[in-house]
C-alpha cells in the first residue's frame, strides 16, 4: 500500500495530478478541496494517499489531509459508493461540512453534490452516523460546527462558489452571529 506520497508537482489536469517520486511520475486523483491547496508546478508536494487495486488498473488517489483520507475510506465502505463518488463528495463539501450534514441528519446539503441523490444521501446519513462522531483534526464535536456551516450553507444557497463563500467567511471573526456573517460575507463577495 502506498500511504504517502512527496516529491515534485509536475502536472495539474483536475481531478488528477502527476507527482514525480524517485523518479517516477505518479497519477493522482484529488479532490478539489485538495486541488485547490496544491502548489504550483514544479513545487514539492506531500499527499496523504489511498490506493485501489482492480482487475484493470491500480488507482492512486491523494488528500491534503489525513481527515480528508479517512473519510474517503469511510465513503469507500458504504454499498453503492464508488471511488468517482467520494472523491465528488469530497470536492463538493469539506471534511466539516460532511461531519456537521450527518450529525443534523441534513440529507438536502448532501444532495447539492452532483452524483449525490436522495437514496444515496439517506443511505450515507444512515451509515456514517455512528462513525463520524468526532471531526477529526478539531478535536471538537460536529454539532459545534454548525453557527459557520449555517452561514456558509446560506451563501451556498444564494449561488456562490463553496471557494468563494469560505474566503469571505475566512476573513470574518469566528464569534459572529450567524445573520451578521452573513451580512458581512454578502458585503465582502459584492466588492468582488
């Protein structure tokens, strides 16, 4: 098994990237979320990695994160989720967003990933339950997310980019009520 990856960034084609080791240029799928955190090529990267193994082909896909990692083989576990559909999972929300969508059981957050229907969403707010009851990484419960996901959530569902709604919300104090957020976030992203 390959569990992590580092050496020199030589090509970004979403969602795969080439990481050159010893020698070898290694394909990667990413998620976006890990996509987006990538330095530019030529640079030296470190991935934490999950390899498939399948009659026809060996799949290698990477993470920023060892969070991002253990929740793609958690996705990986669920019947009727494949590899496509935890990496889109995973590009669409973040590690948070998925921990603070299962604990309030919100099937309707899951379904604004694309490839993600209802039966799907109800079958991994079902499964993941019992398994995802600390974020990892934080330290903190799920349910203590929830003031910034509402807030992000809310700009998601006015039609901004996941990308752009999180640097909004990333210059904001994390003590704000969420309406001010909000405001404030709306202020941010008009003088864009």
């Amino acid at each position: 098994m390959i569990g992590r990856l580092t050496g020199r960034l030589i090509e970004k084609a979403p969602p795969t990237v080439v990481v050159e080791a010893g020698g070898v240029g290694y394909e990667v799928d990413v998620p976006m979320s890990t996509f987006y955190l990538l330095p530019a090529t030529g640079q030296e990267v470190k991935l934490f990695t999950h390899l498939t193994i399948r009659e026809d082909a060996h799949l290698l896909f990477g993470f920023a994160t060892e969070a991002e990692r253990q929740v793609f083989r958690q996705l990986l576990k669920i019947t009727g989720i494949g590899a496509r559909t935890a990496l889109s999972l995973l590009s669409g929300m973040s590690v948070d967003e998925l921990y603070a969508a299962v604990s309030q059981q919100d099937g309707a957050r899951l379904t604004r990933v694309p490839g993600i229907g209802k039966k799907t969403a109800e079958r991994l707010l079902l499964e993941l339950k019992d398994k995802l009851a600390l974020v990892p990484g934080t330290g903190t419960p799920a349910s203590n997310a929830g003031a910034g996901s509402d807030a992000l959530n809310a700009l998601l569902a006015l039609g901004y980019s996941d990308k752009e709604a999180r640097a909004a919300l990333g210059k904001l104090d994390a003590g704000l009520p969420v309406q001010d957020a909000i405001r404030q976030a709306l202020r941010l992203l008009s003088k864009v």
